[in-house]
C-alpha cells in the first residue's frame, strides 16, 4: 500500500522506470491504491504556501489550513507536527486503513501527502467550523436551537459507536472534544482526527489536551493510570454532551460559585433536582424532559467507575424516548480532592476509588427498560 506524495529526487527518477504506473501523479494527485496522493506542491497552491491567514486550527496534532485545489474543491490542510512513531511504510499503510473508515458522522479523509519531512492529511472542508468555535465562549459563531444540539448529540453518538463497535480493528478515539467535532453545511456533526492517535507517542493526546486547555474531558482512569479505552472516550462524550446543552466550556474551573469542572457542577445540580439551570441561556424554547434526558445520559457517561459507563451504542438509545433510564443506578463522577469542592455527599468519591477500574465491560442491563407505550 502506499500513499505517500513521493517527492524526493530518487522517487520521482522511478516514474520513468518499471514503478511509473504506480507512482503516476499530477499536481492534484492521484488514487494510489485507495487513498489519493497529493503532491506538495499541490497542497503549497492550494493553501497559498500555508499562509497564516488560511489558518483555521491547531491542536496536539498539527496545524489544520485552508485549501482551494485547482479544481475549486476547498479542503482542510492539517501539517502534522508529532513525530510518529512509525516507519513512512507503516504510516502510509495506517493513513490507507484510515483512509477506508467511512461513515456519515466521521470527517473523511481524502489523501495524503509525505514529502521529505513533512507529513499532510487533506481531509473534506466543513463550512460551519467546529463545536466550541459555534457555541463556546464571547464570540459565538452560530446559534443552535435544541434541535441542531440534540442531533450533534446523536450524530457524534452514532460515529463514536461505529468507531468502537463497527469498524475492525476498533478505533478509540482517545481525544474527543468539542474542536474536533465538526458541523456541515447543515449542521451535522463528524468526528475529526480518527484513528491519528496510534500514529505517535502514547502520550500525544495528552499533550493535545494540554494545548488546547481541555483538561475536564478527561477520564479519570487516563489522568490516574494512562489507560485510554473505549470507556474513557463514553466520558468524553458525557461532557461534550453537557457542554452542548449548557453552551459553557470542560475547560473552565468555575462553575457552582467554586472551583468545580462542569461535570461537577452538573452532578451538585443533579443532586439538588436543579438541572435545568445548566441549560445555555441563549436556548429560548426547548423540551424540558428531552433537554434533562441528554444531560442524565451525559452523567451515566462520566461516572467516575468506567466499567459502569454505556457503551455508545447503549447512549444512542438511551437518547431516545423509547427507553426509561433506571437513575438507581447512576453513581457520582469522580471529584478531585485538590479541586477546592465544598464538601457534600458525593464529595467522598475520591479518585482513588477508581485505581482499579480501567477496563471495559458491558453496560449493567438494569441501567434502562423499556418506556411503557
């Protein structure tokens, strides 16, 4: 398999010899094998050699630019600045099976380049940039009524539980957070960055979280022992859940007049049956029951034992009104001790009841029933 935009001297000599048919490539590229080759000096065009001003993102991962190709498709331009830590070989051979992973609610991918260092994934353009860009912070890009929100909700659902479920090998995410959630001309959301993070150092997604100050997206199990499972990406998705519904940001420490993460904040409201103030204050209509429907499901997902999380797929129905979710079950998310809580009931979920709760399992049974028709 290859995939690569061979670019150096003795690479390109070969196009005269026996490899011409395979390494055949113009300044747009070409399909090599299943995914397309882009030149460098295609991606240098289309980007106006990676002007700041075609900037539109930055994470852990690379810087992420705007393109236009010659053919008028815009496209997104991300220069991976991680090191990999595989051979170019395997990298073309990963980015290929990337490459393969196809779904409505997933960014797709459509080539690569490898030119002397550089390393470039083009992915599809989406016009409505990314979650926190839309809902997140003083400069909102897009206003979103509860019906775009609770099908950002499902849609990233639906795409993390192909990712977990469907695709062989399983994919975990491992970095699921609100900039890399992407919305189409319509608002549909699609995950972004699949798949990259077995690409480099295990602690890459770290480092990625670190940047982008989104620190409350992490699953306790991740900060205390480094496990990332498919459970530590249900926790993620809890809390991207609560960020869309309330409109606030994981990474702030602020919330309930103290130094609390939102998830925190979200369960105090939880115990106190004053979960409708959560809800984003730009929201002017909204179904009550289905509003405190998605943030129950968001707190399932965050509890601070993985094995008791859903699974994504278990979410997507726990979503839905066709089943009852059975609250005796749900038990509190983890609360850091250097967190400057006050102190309550739930305070004493300490992190260190978690030490041994790393693996996977399936979702207690008991967790939902089926709604009364």
């Amino acid at each position: 398999m290859s995939c690569s935009c061979f670019g150096s001297s003795s690479l390109r000599q070969k196009r005269h010899g026996k490899h011409a048919n395979e390494l055949n490539q113009d300044e747009e590229g070409v399909s090599i094998v299943k995914t397309k080759n882009f030149s460098y000096s295609a991606l240098v065009g289309a980007t106006n050699n990676f002007h700041r001003s075609n900037k539109i993102g930055r994470g852990g991962f690379g810087t992420v630019y705007k393109g236009v190709l010659k053919n008028k498709r815009e496209v997104a331009v991300k220069v991976l600045s991680a090191e990999s830590k595989q051979g170019e070989r395997e990298f073309m051979t990963e980015i290929d099976t990337i490459s393969n992973v196809k779904h409505p609610n997933l960014v797709e991918l459509l080539g690569c380049c490898v030119y002397q260092h550089n390393r470039i994934l083009v992915y599809e353009y989406l016009e409505n940039s990314s979650i926190d860009r839309a809902l997140m912070g003083s400069q909102r890009s897009i206003k979103l009524d509860w019906g775009k929100r609770s099908a950002i909700c499902m849609g990233t659902a639906r795409g993390l539980a192909y990712l977990h479920e469907e695709v062989v090998p399983h994919i975990v995410h491992r970095d699921i957070k609100a900039s890399n959630i992407l919305l189409d001309e319509n608002f549909h959301p699609k995950i972004g960055d699949f798949g990259l993070a077995k690409l480099f150092p295990d602690d890459i997604t770290h480092i990625s979280t670190k940047i982008a100050g989104t620190t409350g997206y992490l699953a306790p199990e991740y900060v205390l022992g480094g496990q990332l499972t498919m459970k530590a990406d249900v926790y993620s998705f809890g809390v991207l859940t609560l960020e869309v519904v309330s409109g606030r940001s994981s990474g702030n420490t602020n919330y309930g007049g103290g130094q609390k993460l939102l998830v925190e904040w979200a369960w105090e409201l939880y115990e106190e049956g004053k979960l409708l103030d959560l809800v984003d204050t730009e929201l002017e209509e909204f179904p009550k029951d289905e509003v405190v429907r998605h943030m129950k499901v968001a707190l399932f997902c965050t509890q601070a034992t993985a094995s008791r999380r859903p699974l994504m797929s278990q979410v997507i129905k726990m979503l839905s009104r066709n089943v009852k979710l059975n609250e005796t079950q749900l038990t509190p998310p983890v609360f850091f001790e250097d967190s400057g809580r006050q102190s309550g009931k739930s305070s004493k979920n300490k992190l260190s009841e978690t030490s041994a709760s790393h693996q996977m399992s399936s979702f207690p049974i008991t967790i939902t029933e089926v709604a009364p028709r």
